[in-house]
C-alpha cells in the first residue's frame, strides 16, 4: 500500500507554545487541510487528542515549535512492507538552538490505534520506558531524514525548560536513572554527544543561555540530587523549578553547573562564544543528505558500519 502524505490528516498539537499562532498561519499556508488540537495537558492525553481529531488511520503530527519543509508534504509513504504498516515514524528536525539533527521536535506520523493503545507519561503503566519517553516501543522508529526545524526558544522559559527536558531525558538508559558508576558505560554515546552540545552550543540565539542553563541543571538534579528524574513528564513540576530559577543571572548558573558536571559526571564543559557556536551549527552535518522518507537510521547505520 502506497499514501501519499498530502492524503493524511495533519495535526498540529500546541500547548503553550510562544509563537504557536504565528506557525499556525505558516502551517496552514503550508498544510491547507491542518487541524488543530490546542492546550490539552500531557503528553499522553495531547497525542490521544490528536488521534481523536485525524479522520485518516494514519496521521502526521507537527509539534507546536516546529516548521516543516512544505516538500515533506509531496512525498509517498510505500507501506507494501507489513512491518511498516502499523509503526510510528519519527523524523529528525533541526534544532534552531544548537543545530543538532534527531528526533527531538521532529514531524512524526502515527496510527490512531497505536495512540489509542498506548501508556506512556501522565498516563505510564510503570514501566521506566513509558515514564518519560514514546520512543522505546519496538514499533515506534527513528527515521533517518531531516524535513523540519525546530524553535523551542520562543521564550527565556521555553528555552530553559527544552534544554532541562532534554538534559534529564539523555542521562537515562531506556528511561531508568543509573548510578554514577554506571553513567559512563549505560548510556548511549550518541546522546552523551547530544548532551554535550545542549551542555555548551547556542549562545548565538536569543535566550541560547537560558537552553544550556537548563540542559546542565537538567543533568545536574538527575544525576546528582534526590530529586525524582520522572517529574520532567510534567510540566506543572517544570513551572516550579523555573519560578525558582528565572530571577538569577543565567551567566551565573551556567558556572555554577560546570564545575560538578565536569567532575563528577567527565562531561566536557566548554561555553562557546555567539560566534564560536554560529560556527560550529554552519560546519555540523553541513555534508548533511537525506536518503528517504523511509529509511531508518538503524539501516543507515547498518549500512556505514557493515553489519
């Protein structure tokens, strides 16, 4: 079976978004026939709206921070494969912040029932790979091409609390905690390099700071605090931290994190200048190419390493 994307449904799923009615616009210029589900609270309930408002079985989904690249929508899924037929394919986005190209924010599409069946977040059945995370069902796949951008500076807030979310999500292994013993060997070399750059690149754009205060605060209270790692599902926590961070100087937090981040956990803490991290975002994946709408990283990866 072969769909054309532009024969999906399109839902656009804000929540509190800065600029979410600026992209409404520029969606609907894009994407005539989006909807739209506004406002709904958790992760879980949000998607599941989502899944009530598609009138196709399968749907595309358009974070509330994110523009995609109108060609996307010229492009056809071949689902002749079964495997594919029922998964959920999340292609990478470009971070406005720091230029890194994964998942995070990017165009996804799902199927209703997938959405209908699931337990993850606000709504977990408890198992530590539902608590903070979609990605770690066997159908839900990361897709090797990049068709958007993402901006969640859209304010000092929103800033802060993507790179907390992320700072937290990429210390984990398969969304459990590990020790400091086992921080190194546990988690997964690509998303240490992704924290890294969340850690120390976007200085260049506006609230940049407050990203990478909130990535190393992130790390910092899941690593080396009590505090329970599973609250960065929620917003309402999030508020509170950030009504407790917000008043500081973010130049003063960014040193304040560096020194226990980088001897206690071996990460590199390295600030780079306005122009020093315009630099790095124009020469990382600048040999960039997309492969196809339905490659999977996972065989790209295959493939480079000769598996």
């Amino acid at each position: 079976m072969k769909i054309d994307i532009a024969d999906l449904d399109c839902i656009y799923l804000t929540y509190d978004e800065p600029q979410k009615e600026e992209f409404w616009v520029k969606i609907r210029n894009m994407v005539p026939w989006a909807k739209r589900v506004d406002g709904v609270k958790g992760s879980d309930a949000a998607h599941k709206a989502a899944a009530n408002a598609s009138e196709t079985e399968r749907f595309v989904l358009i974070d509330g921070d994110n523009i995609p690249d109108d060609k996307f929508f010229n492009l056809t899924l071949d689902l002749e494969n079964p495997d594919y037929l029922n998964a959920v394919f999340r292609w990478r986005a470009k971070n406005h912040i720091n230029g890194l190209m994964y998942g995070n924010g990017g165009l996804s599409s799902w199927t209703r029932e997938h959405v209908w069946n699931m337990r993850t977040h606000e709504a977990t059945d408890g198992q530590a790979e539902t608590e903070v995370e979609f990605c770690f069902h066997p159908l839900y796949w990361a897709m090797h091409d990049c068709y958007s951008t993402t901006y969640p500076n859209g304010s000092p807030k929103h800033a802060w609390r993507a790179g907390f979310r992320e700072g937290v999500k990429m210390c984990l292994n398969k969304g459990a905690r590990p020790s400091l013993s086992e921080f190194r060997d546990s988690v997964h070399q690509r998303n240490l390099d992704h924290l890294t750059i969340w850690h120390n690149i976007g200085m260049d754009v506006d609230h940049g700071a407050w990203a990478i205060v909130g990535a190393r605060m992130g790390t910092y209270k899941a690593m080396l605090t009590t505090w329970d790692h599973r609250e960065v599902q929620s917003f309402d926590a999030l508020e509170e931290i950030w009504e407790d961070t917000f008043k500081q100087d973010p130049m003063e937090l960014l040193k304040y994190f560096e020194e226990p981040l980088q001897t206690q956990l071996d990460l590199p803490m390295n600030t780079l200048s306005p122009k020093e991290s315009e630099f790095f975002k124009y020469h990382y994946r600048s040999n960039w190419h997309n492969y196809g709408v339905l490659v999977r990283e996972i065989d790209v990866i295959r493939q480079q390493e000769g598996w």
